[in-house]
C-alpha cells in the first residue's frame, strides 16, 4: 500500500506548519496581516502592488495595452510583492486585498482611491473604466465575459492542481498528477477546439479574455511553466499554438510579461514600472552588457 491510499485523516485536521511543499513558509489557515507595512504610492493614477506570475502578467499586459491605444490615464506604478518573504501579510497590502493575493490594484483617478483585487475584477474594472478591449455589442460581450470567468474557474485546476502536484509538491502522487493532467488536457482542448474557428477567444478582436487566458494556458504551450509541455503534449493544440504565439509577439505583451517578474534572464526582468521610460532603460542596459 503506498503512502498517498495509507493516508487516513483525522477527525479534526491540525496545522502541520511543515507540510505544503515549496510553499510551506507562506501557506497558513488565517487570513490577515503578519506585521505592519505601508503600501508604497507612486505619482501615477494606477499604483498596481504585484508579482510577475500568470494572474499579476495579466495586469500589466493589459494596462500596457491600454497605453499602448493612448489611453494616459492608464499610467501605472508597478510595486514588487515578495510572495515567498511574506510581503503579502503587509497591513497595507491587506487593507487592498483582504485575501492576500497577488494583484491588487489601487485605482487613484478618482476622488477617494479605489481597491480592486482578484485579477478578473481588475481586468474588467480597466476594460470599463477605458472602453476597451472588451465588446460593446450585446452578442458579443457575453461570450468575452464567459471565456474571462472560464478562465478564473479553471486555472486552479492547472496551478493549484496540476502544477502543484508535478512541479512543487514535496514527493510525487501519480493519483493526483493523472487527475488534474487529465483535467488541464480537458481545459486545452476546450481552448484548442474553440481556437480552430477563432482567432481570439472573442471571434476576431483581441480582448481581455486573451489577456486572461494567455498567462497560464500560453505559458504551458511556450513550456514556461512547470516544465510540463512535453508531459501535457502541449505541441499537439495547433491552433492553440497558433494563438499563443501571436499573442507572444505582441509589444504590449513583451513589455507586460518584464513588469515585477524576478525569475528567468535579467533581461527579462523589470522588478519595478515607475514610468514607461524603464523599459528603454532595460533595453539601453542589455545593449552595453552585450558590449562587454
């Protein structure tokens, strides 16, 4: 009998402070803050408090979007949130976002500033906000938000799930990879499918359920996540392969994918966004460390 069917749970679960893989030192069963720590406030409408996983690239590729179709009020500061030293059970980090989640967004344009957390709320409180990237035409709009909110209810299943247990649990359950790689094939299979008579997730325009869907399905296909994309067969979605790199080689996206990101080639790292002149920066860096 192998240790993952011997498990027989007790009748009240207990806090084991050393259980939960590579993410034991930050996971705990209370919500609130830890210690005290001030949110920092840019000069910028958009003070954006993140990290570059899926759900915070989303964020900035739309608010680089935004820009992108001279939308100013779009201009955003970009703060990085250390997941993994706890920065997210700040107090003022708790005040934007009581489930201590990466992104949370702090919406300055108006009178009295504006909390939004959870990264759906935020990419459809933009969209609104700008008019952008999301349908007007009541046939349309529906199925945006439809493949938007698909995306939230799904992804856990690939990273809360899939993910955990290939790439970061603490030893392997071939129980709990074969449910959730079955699932996760499932998901890119629905993408695939829809994708063979679509160009985007919403017929021919590019909107905010691209922007969703393309962090965590499109970085399974490119294999910049879990190192899974052979396992999964990732190459055999045509025409989600198709989709997600024509995503990747947007500029936007480019620009979207650096902001807050600490991991991969320093080149593709801008740990901080203050101003839109950081990425001509980065750029001016990589060309003179080229040179020596």
């Amino acid at each position: 009998m192998n240790e993952a069917t011997a498990y027989v749970p007790d009748k009240v679960w207990q806090w084991d402070k050393e259980n939960g893989g590579k993410f034991a030192n930050i996971n705990r069963p209370i919500a609130g803050s830890t210690h005290d720590k001030e949110l920092p406030v840019g000069k910028h409408p958009m003070q954006l408090y993140s990290l570059g996983t899926p759900n915070g690239v989303k964020v900035t590729i739309l608010l680089e979007e935004l820009l992108a179709l001279g939308h100013s009020g779009a201009e955003y500061d970009a703060w990085l949130i250390k997941i993994g030293d706890g920065d997210q059970f700040g107090s003022g980090f708790v005040e934007a976002n009581p489930n201590s989640k990466i992104p949370a967004l702090m919406d300055h344009s108006g009178a009295k500033p504006v909390r939004v957390f959870e990264s759906g709320a935020i990419l459809l409180h933009l969209a609104e906000k700008f008019d952008a990237l999301l349908p007007d035409d009541p046939g349309k709009r529906p199925e945006c938000l439809s493949w938007l909110f698909w995306q939230m209810g799904s992804a856990p299943y690939l990273g809360g799930g899939f993910g955990h247990f290939y790439a970061y649990a603490p030893f392997k359950i071939e129980y709990s990879i074969n449910r959730y790689a079955m699932e996760v094939k499932r998901q890119l299979d629905v993408l695939d499918r829809h994708l063979a008579d679509n160009q985007y997730m919403c017929g021919d325009d590019y909107t905010i359920a691209d922007i969703a869907i393309w962090p965590w399905y499109g970085a399974v296909v490119l294999n910049r996540v879990y190192g899974a994309a052979e396992y999964l067969d990732a190459g055999s979605y045509k025409h989600l392969g198709r989709w997600t790199r024509e995503i990747d080689e947007r500029k936007a996206v480019k620009r979207g994918r650096m902001v807050n990101r600490t991991s991969g080639p320093l080149e593709e790292q801008l740990r901080e966004r203050h101003d839109a002149a950081d990425f001509e920066t980065k750029t001016q860096d990589k060309i003179e460390a080229s040179k020596s």
